[in-house]
C-alpha cells in the first residue's frame, strides 16, 4: 500500500464509524434497531446520493478490496456468532408451536418468492434459472436471529411465552435458510462441484472430532470439591490461547467450505454451531462479548458499506419500482400470513399471533448477508439485488411499529406477551400473565 492509500483508507474507516455511529443511534431514537440506522448508512454512502461522488471521495476504488477483506472477515464472525447463538435447547417445552410458526413462515414466502422468481426470471436471472428460483425463495423466507433477539429484549418481550416461541422459531428458521442457501450453492456451480461431494464428510468430522476436541478444550482443570466437566469450568475464564484455537479453527472451517465450492459462511456457522455449550452459558457469554466489540463497532458497518456501494437505486424507474413493490408484497405477506396460521394452528390467541407474525417478518442482516452470497456466486444482479437491499430494511423496520400497533390494544407492548392458550380456547384468558392465569 502506497502512503496515499494508507490516508485513504483510514480516513474511509474513520467515516464508517461516523456514519454507522450516527445513524445507528438515530434509529435507536425513533424506535428502531440499530441495524436499520446501518444498513441505511451502508446505501447512503453508495452511488444511489450524487451520482457516487461521495462514494468516491470517501471510499476510492483502489481502497475497495481492503474494505471487501475487513467485510468478509466480519461476516465469518457474524456468522460464528450466529451459530453458537443457536441452541436447540429453546425449544424444549414448545417443539410444536415453534415448529409449526418456523414451517408456515418458511414455506409460505418460499412458495411465494419461487412463484414471483418465476416472473421476474426473464429480466433478472443470470447464472441459472433454478438457482435463481430457489434463491429468491430462501432470501424471502429467512428471519434475522440477532435482530429479533435484540427486538425482544428491547421491547420487554424476551422473557416471555410469545419471545420465547420466536426466538425457537427464528432458529429452526435459521437452520431451514441456510440449508437451503446451501442447495442454492450447489445447483449453481459455486466453482467447485466435485468437491461439494465431501460435505457430508465435513459435516462428520465437524460433529465427531472438532466438537469433542472443543469440549475437552473448555473443559479446563478441576479444582478441590468441584465436580469433572463444566461445573469445574465454571471457576476459570476463557484464556487467550483458548480464543486463539477458537479464531483459528473458525478461519479454517471457513476455508473448508470456500475450497469444496460452497461460501465461507457456511464453515463459520456451522463452527459456532458445534462449539460446546456449558448450562450456565458462561462460556458463550465470554467468547461472544470479546468479538463483539470489534465486530459490531468496525467490521460489520465495514460490511455493510462495501454491500451499499453495490446498491444504485438513483436509475430506478416505473418498472423497478413495480417490482419492488411485488417483492415487498410477496415477503411480507408470505412471512407474516405464513407466521400467523402456524401460530393459529396451535390456538395462539390472535393478537399473539399477529405478534409472532410482526416478529418473523424481521430480516435485517441475515438477509443482506444471504443477499451478498447471491450476488458474489452470480446468481442474482446488481439490479436485483439493491431491490431486496430495500425490502430487508423495510421488512426490519416494520417490526416496531407493528408492535406498538399490537400493544395499543394490549396496554403496552410487554403485556403482549404472556398468555393461556387450550385446546378448549383460542383467545387468551382475561387474567392471562398471571399466576392465576396460567395454564
């Protein structure tokens, strides 16, 4: 890197922890998550304002690739993250309704955006027509895991029935969305075909020999009185060398997939997927807490700079403008009704129903991250793409306003929470939320 290149880039840098700073917080003001404020900065800096001249200035093309390195480095650590924030064990107590809730508010939108695909394929389709198909219907069915969690807990809602059974739900979502990226990848060549034939047994030896070796590797060493295995864990923390296997195995796996043809996203998710999980959740809490810092701060707003310069919404014309609105029809209408009749099949009353559905039409980043992996593998354009950059943040932005709609006619978006369903009933009890109340 020359000297100018150096100034450039951390004056670049500089003005993306600016911009997501300020725009984040300013979400967070009216009601919004903070990704929504950021994923804005992310379009705002692009060609969309001024033809691209502040792009230009602050982000010249010479400086791009280095951005790109810091972007993916922060999607492998979103995406570990999001993984190890995967644990099944939220289900136990509602395997039906959650599961019932993540199928309709898959395959709705699924069905939905295959239907819709096969509309648009003739403008938009590039590399294949199947992989274009069943791409746009993943990218309409999948729900943002971290952006709910963070809707919930801000709302009040995360410690009650309606947060728990969307949080069960947004995981099984999670699982059901990259698996089908994964066949995406698969039908679309991703550049190395033969090789995607070892997945299955890189799914082996992730399950079978890393996950044990994680384990033993967290375990630690018993002290007096205590007990083997995590209870004598629980008196130490994670050390530096520990963090260093875990970044370095993470790298790895991500390079695993890369070199069978698949994105590297997929070995940074399933790597946090198979980290161990101690009851007290000490562990996640301080593996996570020491990226997150990083990650949120730097290396995700890098990201989302880098997917807004790919996003030019300043030529959209009658016709993009009546595909966007198709899009935003068909996500939001597929998630929320699929969301909703899953909820109602399990006698959810009806305002904590439209409550799930309001919840799971959530995208935020997962979303563009899917976005991004469809653009990168050429499966998607850049045209479509920047129209359903604006249908993820219309959909995450949706959410609070729903649930301040709901909770008017609740007393309050916490009350919103808590509820008696039978088999006898479907509206929740008058005293519903209290002990009285409870079933």
């Amino acid at each position: 890197m020359t000297p100018e290149q150096v100034q450039s880039f951390f004056i670049g840098l500089a003005a993306i922890l600016a911009l997501s700073r300020l725009l984040g917080a300013a979400a967070r003001r009216i009601g919004q998550p903070p990704v929504v404020g950021e994923l804005l900065a992310g379009v705002l800096v692009g060609p969309t304002l001024f033809d691209g001249a502040l792009a230009r200035l602050l982000f010249p093309t010479d400086i791009r690739p280095m951005l790109g390195a810091l972007a993916d480095l922060g999607l492998v650590l979103f995406m570990f993250v999001v993984g190890y924030e995967l644990d099944l064990a939220r289900l136990r107590g509602k395997e039906r309704v959650a599961a019932s809730v993540s199928l309709c508010s898959v395959l709705a939108p699924l069905i939905l955006g295959g239907l819709l695909a096969l509309y648009l394929a003739d403008q938009h389709a590039t590399s294949s027509r199947t992989a274009f198909v069943l791409f746009l219907g993943a990218a309409m069915a999948v729900t943002a895991f971290p952006v709910l969690a963070r809707i919930l807990a801000d709302s009040g809602l995360g410690r009650t029935r309606v947060g728990g059974i969307a949080l069960a739900s947004a995981a099984l979502d999670d699982i059901l969305a990259w698996s089908l990226l994964a066949v995406v990848v698969t039908v679309a060549g991703g550049g190395g075909q033969w090789r995607m034939l070892l997945a299955p047994v890189y799914l082996a030896v992730m399950l079978l020999v890393v996950r044990p070796c994680l384990r033993r590797l967290f375990e630690g060493r018993r002290g007096p009185g205590t007990q083997a295995g995590w209870a004598g864990w629980a008196r130490e923390h994670v050390t530096a060398d520990q963090l260093i296997v875990v970044l370095g195995g993470l790298l790895l796996s991500s390079l695993a997939t890369a070199w069978m043809g698949a994105h590297f996203v997929f070995g940074a998710f399933l790597f946090g997927a198979v980290m161990p999980r101690d009851p007290s959740r000490r562990l996640r809490l301080q593996i996570t807490d020491r990226l997150e810092y990083v990650t949120r701060l730097l290396l995700l707003p890098a990201f989302f700079v880098v997917a807004g310069l790919q996003v030019d919404l300043s030529r959209t014309g009658t016709r993009e403008l009546g595909e966007l609105g198709l899009i935003l029809l068909t996500a939001i209408t597929g998630k929320f009704a699929g969301a909703y009749v899953g909820a109602r099949l399990n006698r959810v009353p009806r305002v904590q129903s439209g409550v799930l559905a309001a919840l799971m039409n959530t995208r935020g980043l997962t979303e563009l991250v899917i976005l991004t992996v469809g653009l990168q593998l050429d499966v998607i354009g850049p045209e479509l793409y920047a129209l359903m950059v604006v249908m993820a943040l219309v959909t995450t932005a949706m959410a609070g306003p729903l649930l301040a709609v709901f909770g008017r006619r609740r007393g309050g978006p916490a009350a919103l929470g808590d509820f008696t369903f039978s088999t006898e009933s479907t509206e929740s009890a008058p005293n519903a939320g209290t002990p009285a109340g409870k079933s």
